[in-house]
C-alpha cells in the first residue's frame, strides 16, 4: 500500500446515477459528464461504469478525452462540449463525435470532411443564452442558421445551453435563460430544421428545476457525491464517491512551548501528541487547510496542526490516546461514524467542491472499489 492513496466507490457512482434517474424519470436521456477525468476520479473507469448502469451519452471538454474514451471501448454518443479544433474534424467523422459547434468555420469542416468519408457530421448546436462564454448569441442565431442552410453533410442532432445560476437559490435568471432557449428552439422549428435533443439541465437544474429537464440532462457533480451549491437542498440522497486516506507515519509528544511545522504558526499550549502523516499539498490537500481542516483518526475528528507542507501534515492526536503509526487517517471520506465531506474542506479553503476533487484525485494512488468494497 502507497504512504498515501484515493479510494473511488463505483457502488457509490452507480447509486447516484440511479438518483439522476429517478430525478429526471424514464423518457428523458442522460449524458454523464466525464470531462476533466471524470472531476479527479478516473474518467475511463467511471465512464465503463456508467455505461453498464445504462448512461446515454458521456460528455467531455477536448477531442482528446473522447478519443481515450473510443480507446476503452465506449461506444455511446460522446459530446464535446467545448467543441473542436480545425485539425479535428476528420476525426470527429472517424470516431463518431458530437462537436459542440458556435463556429461556422468549424461548420464547413466538418462538412467537408463528412462529404470526403461518405459520412454525416452530427453536431451539438451551442447558443448562448446568458453564461457570456460559448456559444452562438441567441440574438445572431438567424444569420448563423442562414449560413448552415447550404451544408449537406452536417445534422444537428441537439441543440443545448448552459445556466450560469442553477446552482443559486434564486432562479431568476435561470427562468430567463430558459425563455430564451425556448425563444431559439421555436426559432429553429420555424425553420423545419429537427433535432432529437434540447438540452439546458445540469446536476444544479436536475436537482432543482424540473421544468429544464427537456430530452436530454447533463449530469456532472451531482454522479460523483455532491449536490452543485450548499443552496442547492438535494430532494434524493447522494453517496460520496471519493474518499482520500493516507497512513500515520510517527507519534512523538511535543512539550508545552514547542511550535510545529514551517514559519512556527502553531505553538503547542500544553503538552501535545502529534501524529505526522503522508499527505501535502502535492497530494491536492489544500494548503489553505494550515491550522484550519481536521482529519479522522480511529473514527475522531482531530485538528490540523501547523502548515501543510508539500508532503507531510501534522496532526494533534493527544484526545486519541490509541492512535499509533501505521493507522489509518482519513482527510476525505467516512470512517466510523464521522465523515469529512468535499463541501467541508471546500468551504474551509474558500472553493468548490468541484476544485477539490479535481485537486485530489490526481494523486496516481487511485483504488476503484466494487459494491462489495473490494478491488474492482
């Protein structure tokens, strides 16, 4: 076993994709969102999981991640959420990808390359209904649609946005995006230009704003254990999929005036027993935790003491007499009755869970763990 390693419960991301499920109902489809290895937690094991649990479409951000996922032997739809590059569209044709597309030149591509393979390029039409990043402004849609008109080779088989607020309690603007997204689809139908999927749902309108649902849903961080915002009050119960544990290298008492750990920014007010574990901020553990995030050991919560360094933490075990080297610490996840959660040690380093996530499970110690708990 490594000094320091990341466990990924599949039992746990199958459940969740079940509440996704069970959030959305049976006729609407979903695109599990697989992008940016899967937000730290194995974008090849959790998309093979997530294709047996039943999942529709998986969605990445580059051609690249669609390419390993091909590779893998994922054979669902994949759409590339960020769109393509120039260089991109013979294999977009090759592998059966779906672009988003806000380009038109990036239109005429994969028209061209369709044509060339005898094939029909379907792409993902991306409008822009209020985020401000991709995406064709839904006010330049007409001129952008008049300009497609002429492309044989090019289906669109969806047409999709994103909500910058759904995450908020106040769904204000999330209501106006969505009159605008129905404004642009009306648009479309006016044109007879069919499409099988509209799509403006993610995890924080799957949870919370039903009338969104559409065809399709992008189902991203709500699959991996959290709901998107702590305004967000989840209707269905999420299991934690990522839990981080390291292992307590030396006990050693520290007298009353003894300070710990660079820059001396903890002083020891009594006499102290301090745990010293395998885990920094190279491990993704955020730094911004020095003095501040706690850890479990022998199911108890105990306080981070002094910084976090690149490799090693400090840890005032003197209420856990029993802790001895070699036990098991968990900085995420659930031991006994105690669990430290992502939006805990977010919310202490003043980010997102997504962050976290992200952060941590670059760790190259990575356990998938089956419903059983044991090795898949």
């Amino acid at each position: 076993m490594a000094l320091n390693w990341v466990e990924i419960d599949l039992a746990a991301l199958r459940h969740n994709f079940a509440q996704v499920q069970h959030c959305v109902g049976s006729r609407t489809a979903i695109l599990a969102v697989v992008k940016s290895d899967a937000y730290g937690h194995g974008m090849i094991p959790v998309a093979r999981e997530l294709a047996k649990a039943g999942a529709h479409f998986f969605g990445v951000s580059k051609c690249w991640e669609a390419l390993k996922l091909r590779s893998a032997g994922i054979r669902q739809p994949i759409v590339v959420l960020a769109g393509m590059e120039a260089e991109d569209a013979p294999t977009v044709i090759a592998y059966d990808l779906r672009p988003a597309v806000y380009r038109l030149d990036h239109c005429r591509l994969l028209d061209e390359a369709a044509q060339h393979a005898g094939k029909v390029a379907r792409i993902h039409l991306k409008l822009d209904t209020g985020m401000g990043r991709l995406g064709v402004p839904v006010r330049d849609l007409e001129p952008f649609l008049d300009q497609m008109a002429s492309l044989k080779h090019v289906h669109v088989e969806g047409v999709f946005s994103h909500l910058a607020t759904a995450d908020e309690a106040d769904k204000t603007f999330s209501k106006e995006q969505m009159a605008r997204f129905r404004g642009a689809l009306q648009r479309l139908h006016d044109r007879s230009i069919t499409f099988e999927y509209a799509h403006i749902a993610n995890s924080g309108a799957v949870l919370d704003i039903p009338e969104a649902h559409g065809q399709l849903v992008r189902a991203g961080i709500m699959l991996y254990g959290s709901p998107p915002s702590e305004d967000i009050q989840s209707p269905v119960h999420l299991r934690p999929v990522m839990a981080l544990k390291t292992k307590i290298l030396q006990v050693k008492w520290v007298p009353s005036g003894h300070s710990i750990g660079y820059g001396r920014t903890f002083v020891c007010s009594r006499p102290t027993r301090i745990a010293t574990i395998a885990v920094g901020y190279d491990d993704g553990y955020p730094r911004a935790l020095s003095n501040r995030g706690e850890a479990l050991v022998h199911g108890v919560r105990v306080p981070i003491v002094g910084r976090v360094s690149m490799n090693l933490i400090t840890l005032d075990v003197t209420h856990v007499p029993g802790a001895a080297p070699d036990d098991e610490v968990v900085l995420l996840g659930t031991q006994g009755t105690e669990r430290i959660s992502a939006e805990e040690i977010a919310q202490k380093a003043h980010t997102i869970s997504y962050e976290i996530y992200c952060a941590i499970g670059k760790n190259p110690q990575r356990l998938f763990l089956n419903s059983s708990g044991h090795l898949a």
